[in-house]
C-alpha cells in the first residue's frame, strides 16, 4: 500500500446543467472534458507527492521539458458507466494499473502507486459523475498519462514527471455505433518490432501508427491492421484495438501475446467470457494471406476489433494494396453481438460479476 493520498479541491465554479448537457448532447469520442483532473508530481529523492484533484486546467511545461523531445510518456483509457440505479462503476481499472506499470517499467518511468491509481481513478469519478451520460453508448472515458518534465536535453530518464488525469464524456468510438467497420492492411508500414516498445501503452507507439492511419482514411478505411514486423505476415492488432476471428465451426481465435501487441483488456475479457459462452478459443499466429483464404473459401464468418474505446466492433470489409474482401455479408455477426452483450451487461452492472471486474464508485 502507498501512502499517497489525494488532497481534493472541487473546482470553485462548475459548468452548470445546462452547459454540460449543450456539450454532452452528442458528445462523439474525446472532445467534450470534465471540470476536474487529478495530478501528482514525482522528484528524483522525493517519489510521488503533492497528489491532487483539482480543477482541470493547463499545466505549464518548460519547453526543454523531456516529454517533448525525447517522448517519454505513457497512458491508459479505462470507461466508468452510469449503471441502471443511477450510480456510477468502473471496469476492471486494477488492470489498467498493473498494465501502467509494466508500460512506465519499459518507459524508465518510476512506476505510479497500483492502490494510489486505483483510487484516483474512483475520487475523479466521483466528483465528476455528472458528466457520464445515460446513453447506452455513453461512459465516461478515463485518460490517465505520466510526463518526463525535467528541463534537460541529455538523453536519459529524467528525474521528474507528473502524472494526470482527464475525463471525456464520450459516445461511440465510430460514427455509427451500428455498423461494420472497414480496415485497411497496412503493407509498408509496421506498428512494433520485436523488442520494441509494442507492448507498452506510450504515445510514441500511436505517432509511429498516424502515416497508416492517414493511409487508411486515404482508403475510406476507419482503422489499420498491422502485421508482424519481421516476417510482414502475421495479423498483430489494428491502431488502437485488439482483433479476434471467428470460425464457423465456433472457433475464436486472436493473436498471441507479445512483446510487439498491446495486452488489451478487453481482450483479456472476451477471452474469459467467450470460454464461458463455451467457445473454443485459440491465442495463435494467424496470417494475412490464411485470413483471405478462409473468408474465399467460407470458413471465417466474423471478425471483430475490441478495446476500451471500440468496446466490439464488427470488421466488414478487409482492404489492401491489391484486393479487398467483405466478411459474410459485411454486417454484424451473432457471436460478436452475443459477446458485446455479455461484455457490456457486465460493465453496466446489468447482470452478475462473478469475475470482480465491476467497480462500484
Ligand atoms: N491495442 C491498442 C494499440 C490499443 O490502443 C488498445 C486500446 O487501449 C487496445 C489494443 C485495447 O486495449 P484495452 O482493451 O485494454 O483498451
Ligand atoms: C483505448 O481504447 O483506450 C485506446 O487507447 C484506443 C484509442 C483508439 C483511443
């Protein structure tokens, strides 16, 4: 247990009702933030001190500030749902704390207290619980992140940083939450090597993926499936997602884990539940060329990408330099849907948790 505690002070001047309600009437994905942000700052000597939950404002940073030359930086995206009394939960946020821990170890970032994220993540919640929506798409969307701020341009891990935390009222990731969506195969470019920093969640991993993703909405596609690095072959994940296959003899199968794919969790999730569901579920190499050939000749019936942001989505038409090829009959599939149902009744408390994943706030 750290011995970190949160000093909260509420902002003096909230948005009104009506003012959240203007700006949360479509709130779409990471445009609309809350009143509050939690901050802690960290001195070489000293740890982690002066942890606070205040009134979300700019932070001033020194212009020879670490982060903003050399990137070392790191985050996560976790949901809190409005459940169906009215109260509020968060999902599995322990997870995103061990998981911050193993991206700051990668980083040379001094690991942030597991208990003290935890626990910020449930006080920011609280104090902003107004602004998580009632749709049945809407949560709230928790972002938080550490920055390298020590003013010097030697390249070393600094000595100090400052972890944050905002809030989003967000709807759907994609434009229409009941659709398909269309992928794009990126053949030049790669996301992670082996070794590489792949498997941490640092905002350098998602600079390195823009080129494709700009090549993708070149293509009309709204996210990009990248392959392994060596071989250019194996399907690893898409740009800010997880990917899974479903086989029409009921077989899931998802990329194993790697140092070069994000260890999601709501893959971690699907797995359990579609084992549940009594599914057979395969975590093995699966390649591009097998994908097209299985969907041909009929074999692969679904796809479907899944993160904290995409929750399930539906893959329907897969597009590459050469060919591009539509999932059955590119809409949603049933076993998507089944394990988006169970996925998301767990989330809102609509049913029972025999996993410990639903946090009451
Ligand atoms: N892969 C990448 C590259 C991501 O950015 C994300 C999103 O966080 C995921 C996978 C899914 O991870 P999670 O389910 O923990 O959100
Ligand atoms: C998340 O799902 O939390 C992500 O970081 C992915 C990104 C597309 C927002």
């Amino acid at each position: 247990m750290s011995d970190l505690t949160f000093e909260i002070k509420s902002h003096p001047n909230p948005r009104s009702a009506e003012e959240r309600a203007a700006v949360m009437a479509n709130p779409g994905f990471g445009k609309v933030f809350t009143d509050h942000m939690v901050v802690a700052r960290y001195s070489a000597g000293r740890g982690w001190h002066d942890a606070q939950i205040k009134a979300r404002e700019a932070i001033p940073l020194d212009p020879a500030a670490a982060v903003l030359h050399y990137a070392q930086e790191i985050f996560e995206g976790l949901k809190a749902y409005r459940t169906a009394d009215g109260g509020a939960a968060l999902f599995r946020p322990d997870a995103n704390a061990r998981r911050f821990r193993h991206s700051a170890e990668r980083l040379a970032i001094p690991p942030f207290p597991e208990d003290a994220f935890v626990q910020a993540m449930h006080e920011l919640v609280k104090l902003d619980r107004a602004w998580i929506p009632d749709t049945a798409d809407g949560s709230l969307y928790l972002r938080p992140f550490m920055i390298a701020t020590e003013a010097f341009l030697g390249v070393k891990p600094a000595s100090e940083y400052l972890f944050l935390t905002i809030a989003s009222a967000v709807g759907s990731y994609f434009k229409d939450p009941n659709s398909t969506v269309t992928v794009w195969v990126s053949e030049h470019y790669t996301r992670a090597a082996p070794g590489g920093t792949g498997a941490a969640k640092c905002g350098g991993n998602y600079a390195a993926s823009l080129a494709a993703q700009s090549e993708a909405t070149a293509q009309g596609c709204e996210q990009v499936v990248f392959l392994d690095a060596v071989e250019r072959r194996y399907i690893e994940e898409l740009g800010g997602m997880n990917v899974f296959f479903v086989f029409e003899d009921g077989t899931l199968v998802t990329p194993p884990l790697s140092d070069s794919i994000l260890h999601g969790i709501t893959r971690d999730s699907v797995l359990t539940l579609a084992k549940e569901a009594g599914l057979t579920v395969k975590e093995e190499p699966y390649a591009i060329d097998a994908w097209r050939a299985d969907v041909r000749e009929g074999r692969l019936t679904e796809a479907f990408a899944c993160g904290t942001a995409a929750v399930i989505t539906p893959i329907g038409t897969v597009k590459g330099r050469e060919e591009s090829f539509t999932i059955g009959n590119g809409k949603a599939g049933p076993v998507a849907q089944k394990l988006r149902n169970l996925l998301v009744d767990i989330q809102r408390g609509n049913t029972n948790d025999a996993h410990g994943w639903f946090q009451k706030v």
